[in-house]
C-alpha cells in the first residue's frame, strides 16, 4: 500500500523533472512541494494528523467581486490540500489551480473543499494534473467538495481521477445555485490506468453527484461500482474503464438541438450522449480512453461557455503543459 512517504517521494520525483515542463507547472508543483515539506507546517499541522489513519485535509475557497475583478477572499486550508495564486488570463475572471501535493489519495485520507462564489464574481477552478486514489488495504478513501454559488458564476474543470486497482474510494460533489447562478462542471474517473489495460478487480468505488437550485433538486445520481456484475454488466459499465459527467446550466432547450448538430468530429462519437432536462445540459461519456473523454469535454466547454457564463473559451494555461 502506498505510504504518504511514498507519495511525498513522488512529488519530489515530479518536481525534479521540471526541466521538461513549463515554467508554470514547475512553479505550481514547486509551491505544492513546499507544502509538505516545509517543517514549521509540518509541525504545525502534521502534529494533529499523525494520529489519524490518513490525511485529514480541508479548504475552503471564497470568491469575491470587486470593482476590478474577481478576488480570491477567503483561502483556508488544513493538511495537503491548498490553492498557490488567483491567475488573471481574461483580466478580471479569476483561475485558481486546485493542489493536491502528496500526489495521491491513499486509504483513510479524508479531503474536503468548500467553494463559495459571492454575488457577480466569477471564478474558474481546475488542477494541474490528475488525482489518483492508491489500493487500500481496508480503510475507505473519501473526496467531499461541495459547490455554493449566489448570482455568480463556476466553471470547475478538474482535470481525471484515477482509480487504481485494489483501491476503496467515495466521490461526493454537491453544487448549491441560488438566484441566476451559471455553473459548468465535469468528473472524469479512470476505474485502473486504461494505458496499462489495468482492470479495477478488486476495488470499491462510490460516486454521488446533486446539484440544487434554490433548495430543489435538480439532478440527484448515485453509482456503486465492485465486482464483475458491475464493471461488465449491460446496466453497469460494459467492460469500459472511462465514465465522466459534464453537467451545465442552460435555461434553452433548444441549444441541445444545436449542439447536436455541431459538425465537429468530437460529437460524432459513440462513447458521448448529451441530454436536456429542468435547465441542465447533461454530457455523459463511456469509453476507454481518458484524453478521449477530456477531449469530448473540452468542445463541449468550449461551446457551452458563451451561452452559459456569456464569455469567449479560455482555456487554463496549466491545461497546454
């Protein structure tokens, strides 16, 4: 099992190869690196969690409207998980590069994030590379991240999860919209690394998804995956690894017609279906192929993005290293 030495030890490695990735990759795994290792924290921090069964870690974002631009005003974080700086590429939307530094989630870690978007501000959030959940011996990985957004706007782009095999891991995500709040979002999960044709026999995973606005529910989703009923089965997963979700709101039926007529090569696939319903866009994607599904995800942003969140596709830096 994975150690959170080990995954120390791959952050080191990662960062050591920063001579063969941009400078800001290697700014933002640097800054990650130094989280972990930096002793004052560790004694600040790692005192309280060396008696836990794993990483105990929370953060908390808060995004904020000025006259200027969107702010970062609230960054709160406990144990490994952390934001480095608010990135400005379109002048006032705010990207913010979510961190993970030990590199993975082993079993009995505990991660949660908290989001908060204040009335008019905007805010796009994804991550430098994807996050893997090690096999577990017994105790469950989870990943909590809960979404509030009031007359504001998110776009959480999250690079994939890789599930390796052997490994125990829950997924909860719950986005709150209040008044004209405009949400885009997507999960991508790897159940074992498809480019080693690695199949997740054993392993346990638990994926929940809700959205709500304004207190109703909107899309409620649950899925159980273990076992070979479920990963090969006709109502489970059909012997694919990939499975994504890309979920935006969209008052305009008639844009799915739209969307469906797209020329683009991209939407002319088996492995992606697209459906409207009580003002929500819902792309799904089952395949065998992570930059496949990333692929499809990315177009559809793309397209989405000017009738959703009323601006012109900028895609995150991080996402060109």
């Amino acid at each position: 099992m994975h150690s959170h030495a080990e995954r120390g030890n791959e952050v080191n490695a990662y960062a050591a190869h920063g001579n063969k990735v941009s400078n800001e990759q290697d700014r933002v795994m640097s800054y990650a690196r130094s989280v972990v290792s930096d002793p004052q924290q560790q004694n600040t921090q790692n005192s309280e969690l060396k008696t836990q069964p794993g990483w105990q870690a929370s953060l908390n974002l808060g995004f904020r409207k000025t006259p200027a631009r969107t702010v970062l005003a609230e960054r709160r974080h406990r144990g490994p998980l952390s934001v480095q700086r608010a990135f400005y590429p379109e002048g006032d939307l705010c990207h913010v590069y979510l961190l993970h530094p030990p590199g993975g989630v082993a079993g009995g870690d505990e991660l949660k994030v908290l989001t908060r978007v204040e009335p008019g501000a905007q805010a796009l959030v994804t991550t430098p590379g994807a996050t893997k959940f090690y096999r577990s011996a017994g105790p469950l990985a989870s990943l909590t991240q809960e979404l509030q957004l009031r007359d504001a706007t998110l776009e959480w782009l999250p690079q994939e999860n890789i599930l390796f095999p052997g490994a125990r891991a829950e997924i909860h995500t719950r986005v709150m919209l209040e008044g004209r709040a405009g949400f885009i979002g997507w999960e991508i999960n790897c159940l074992g690394r498809a480019v080693l044709k690695e199949r997740f026999d054993p392993g346990q995973a638990r994926f929940r998804f809700s959205l709500y606005r304004e207190g109703r529910p909107l899309l409620l989703e649950r899925l159980e995956l273990g076992g070979a009923e479920t990963l090969d089965g006709p109502a489970g997963l059909r012997g694919q690894p990939v499975i994504g979700t890309l979920v935006a709101t969209l008052e305009d039926a008639q844009a799915l017609e739209t969307l469906r007529e797209d020329p683009d090569d991209e939407f002319y696939t088996r492995e992606l279906a697209l459906t409207w319903v009580d003002g929500l866009l819902v792309a799904r994607y089952l395949g065998d192929s992570t930059e496949h599904a990333r692929n499809c995800f990315v177009a559809l942003w793309q397209r989405l993005r000017p009738m959703v969140i009323g601006r012109s596709p900028c895609a995150p830096r991080i996402w060109n290293t």
